[in-house]
C-alpha cells in the first residue's frame, strides 16, 4: 500500500470539503443566533425572583448542561418521532438540537454578564421612574452584550467544531463529506488534515472577529 502524501487527494476532495464546510457554517449560525435568543430568556430567568420562572430555567440548563450533545441529538432524531409518530429530518433535528445546546450555555454566559453590572445601575433606573423590565432593556441588557461578547464568541467556536457530533443522522457536514471521501480514496491522512485544517480557516476568522468587536467596544465605553 503506498502511504506516500499525494496532494492530488486533497485538491480533488476540496470542492466537496468545502460544501460540507458551508453546511457547518450554515448549522452553527443558526444554532447560534437561536442560542442567544434562548440563552436571554432564560439568563434572565434565571436570576428572576419568580420561583416557577428560576426553577423551569434551572432545569433546563442543568439538563442540557449535564448531558451530552450527541445523546440530546439522539433524542431529537430517534425518541422524538417515536412519540411523535412521523420522523424529524436530520436538519432541523440538529438545528433544534443545537440551538436548545447553545441555548443552555448562552443562558449562563448572560446571567454571569448581567449578575457583574453593578446592582447601583438599575437602581438607578428605578429612581427614573422606569420599570424592572425597561431597566433591563435599555439599561442592563446593552451593558451585559458588551461584556459577554469574548464568551459568546467562545460560544460560537466551540459550537462550530461540536457541529461533527451532526454527522452520525448522515447529515453531510464537513466531518460526513470526510467520512465519504475517505471510504472512497482510502486516504485518511490527506483527508482528515484537510479537514483539520478547515476548521481551523473557520475559527480563526471569528476569533479575530471577536477580538476587534471587543476592542471597539471597549473604546465605545
């Protein structure tokens, strides 16, 4: 067998690569701007001093926290449609799955970022004659985004890579097109490094994002 790197693998497997690339990008995007929108909710419930509101919050981030991605998307796909009784495609079953993923971690990242602006700010909201809700809209809220952008970033990241999780309900993401490229040119090294590699073209595009989004907003302050 000849085990010698051979570049034509890889520059054959690139336009499927990187469709698969697109797919992962398309995935996470979505997962995670529906992780900001549910992670606010539920940050901000979970510092409510509504007991029902604290307790359904708590449940679901300590549930999705504490169990694993790929046994959440298991869920979706497989014991979902059972009770259901029709099937959930692979797309929206890992849309859904990962966004109620993001969700819980988006949902600490926003209470940590809420619980750090000083308690004097909304306060002093109150003494303006705004309620609890305009204080946290238009006083807290905005604060909080600012702080918590390098975490939501973090977010994004880690939520990009975990997108491979995806490739095990056949959904050909860039880990899948992997997978089938391998099964036909038996090269695995070539493959996975470029693989390897594209993922790391994805993340550092958004890492840099992150950094300068930090950077202008600290100046904006």
């Amino acid at each position: 067998m000849d085990y010698s790197w051979s570049w034509k693998v890889i520059i054959h497997s690139l336009p499927m690569l990187l469709a698969g690339a697109r797919l992962t990008i398309r995935l996470t995007c979505i997962a995670v701007g529906m992780g900001i929108i549910i992670g606010t909710f539920v940050g901000i419930g979970r510092i409510s001093k509504n007991k029902l509101v604290y307790a359904l919050s708590s449940v679901y981030v300590h549930f999705i926290r504490g169990t694993p991605l790929l046994v959440q998307l298991y869920l979706f796909y497989f014991a979902l449609p059972a009770l259901l009784g029709f099937p959930i495609p692979p797309m929206p079953a890992a849309i859904i799955s990962m966004s109620i993923n993001s969700g819980a971690y988006v949902a600490e990242i926003v209470r940590a970022g809420i619980q750090s602006i000083d308690r004097g700010q909304m306060e002093a909201a109150r003494s303006l004659g705004m309620t609890y809700r305009q204080g946290m809209r238009f006083i807290i809220i905005p604060q909080t985004f600012k702080r918590i952008v390098p975490p939501l970033g973090n977010e994004f990241i880690a939520l990009l890579k975990d997108s491979s999780i995806v490739s095990v309900i056949a959904l050909e993401e860039l880990v899948r097109k992997g997978y089938i490229i391998m099964g036909r040119t038996f090269r695995s090294f070539e493959i996975w490094t470029a693989v390897a590699f594209l993922f790391l073209f994805m993340t550092l595009p958004i890492t840099q994002l992150v950094n300068y989004a930090e950077r202008k907003l600290q100046n904006n302050d």
